[in-house]
C-alpha cells in the first residue's frame, strides 16, 4: 500500500506470542483491579467480561488500568520492538533514531461513547511536532472491514490548525468523556471515508495530518487496540522532549508564567 499516496500503510508488525503476553498482562492486570473494586473474580472470567464489569461500576479503575499497562515490562517491550523503529523511520523517511510514544491502550464498547473520538488530526494535539506518525493495532480480536477506524484519504496533504474544543462525543456534553478537538464536518466533506480490514497483530502506520476517527463498533464483546507515535524530532522548533508540549496554555518551554493583556 502506498503509504504517502493513501497517507496510511497496513503491515504485520507483532508476533502471536507477544500479543498472549499482552493479553496475559493486561488480564492480571484487571483482576487485580476488579477485586480492589469488590467485584468476585471467577476462573471462568476473561478479558470481555472483567472490562464489562468494572466499566459497569466504576468506569475510572478500568481507565487507570490503561496506564498500569503503559507503564509494564510488556508495554515496555512492545514499545521496543525492532520492526516499529524500522518502518516508522521508512514512514518519516529519516535516518535519525525515531522517539516513541506508547502504548496507549483504548476499549471500544458498544453503545458506549465514552472513550470515542469525532473526525479530528493528531496534529492538533502535537503542534510543535513536524515529523511524526501513528500507529493503530487491533489486540486480541481481528477487525474486519468497518470495524476498525475511520480515515480520510487526502487530509493527511494539509494542515489541519482549526478545531472545535469540547467535551463529549456527537455533539453531547459529558464530562465524562474525551476532550475532542474535533474538525468540523463542512471542512472535511471533499474527503473519502475508508475503514480497513486489520488482523491482530498488524497494525496501521499512518500520516500525523491524517483526519480519522473511533467507528461504533457492532460486536457484542469489548474490542481492544493499543496506539504508538513514532516522532522524529529533526526540524521541531522546539527544545522540548515532552512530545505532547502544546502552545495553548502558554505554559511551554521558555515562556514565563505572566499575565498578557
């Protein structure tokens, strides 16, 4: 797939072994957490079903246990892995060391908008950064077609420095939810919609400008993917090594805590 045409590229990235010790993780992980929360933890229950349950009562423990994972030898490792270096340096086409972020852990669970974002560009998010990507990976379960993300094919040609700030998901407050810096709809329409069939243990390298969102998902279970950023920091005009250093609190690198009226 040509990755500066279509702005994205699918790839085999992890071996079968390093997603069961994912898994394997990440369900201890949860069971100590479930039973922290008073939840009984059974031998019969799995990855769906403790989500399900500590969603069901205390949506926040199951987000901690989002960092908990960033955060272990595995997420470590994975983090490590030679082929993610590789083809993000092929991506960026740089030859400097690449620096990155992850992974960061996401649930998508039917009906449930919490953890969901609108059309939006990860350069919104990273504005000081000139050279950087993404990497999304299905975990545990295949996506088929339309059950992956959402990406527009062409946004990542330009620069996408507007948004609308909010919090919610479809236009509904909740403070609950995600912040979005969301693109509005009458910016994007020229745009065509793809969303990929990904096989766990692939994953998709994709441009920071690409336009993209969370789909809502059909299957009954919760469905899993981590995320990776992959920056190459050569022409950042920046001294910062905080990759999420953003300008719009005035509170980045140099620039003094004062009022400006």
């Amino acid at each position: 797939m040509d990755y500066k045409k279509q702005g994205f590229s699918i790839v085999d990235l992890f071996l079968e072994s390093e997603i069961k010790n994912l898994e394997n993780t990440l369900l201890d992980l949860l069971k100590m957490q479930a039973k922290k929360i008073r939840i009984n933890v059974s031998e019969n229950d799995n990855l769906d079903s403790l989500c399900s349950k500590i969603q069901n009562i205390y949506p926040k423990a199951l987000d901690e246990v989002f960092g908990m994972f960033r955060n272990s030898s595995v997420g470590h490792k994975l983090a490590s892995n030679n082929l993610l270096q590789e083809y993000s340096m092929k991506f960026l086409e740089t030859t400097n060391p690449v620096i990155i972020s992850g992974p960061s852990f996401f649930i998508n669970i039917k009906s449930n908008k919490t953890r969901k974002y609108t059309w939006h560009s990860e350069q919104n998010w990273y504005p000081k950064r000139r050279n950087f990507l993404n990497v999304w990976c299905p975990i545990i379960y295949n996506r088929p077609e339309n059950e992956s993300m959402a990406m527009l094919i062409g946004s990542q040609n330009k620069d996408w420095f507007y948004f609308s700030e909010y919090t919610g998901y479809d236009g509904n407050f909740d403070p609950s939810a995600n912040v979005q810096y969301e693109i509005p709809d009458n910016f994007i329409k020229d745009y065509t919609e793809v969303i990929p069939k990904v096989d766990k243990g692939q994953a998709i390298f994709f441009d920071g400008r690409l336009v993209h969102r969370s789909v809502n998902t059909q299957f009954e279970h919760p469905v899993y993917t981590i995320v990776f950023r992959a920056f190459d920091y050569t022409n950042d005009l920046t001294l910062s090594s905080n990759w999420a250093d953003i300008p719009y609190n005035r509170q980045s690198l140099g620039f003094p805590n004062i009022n400006i009226d």
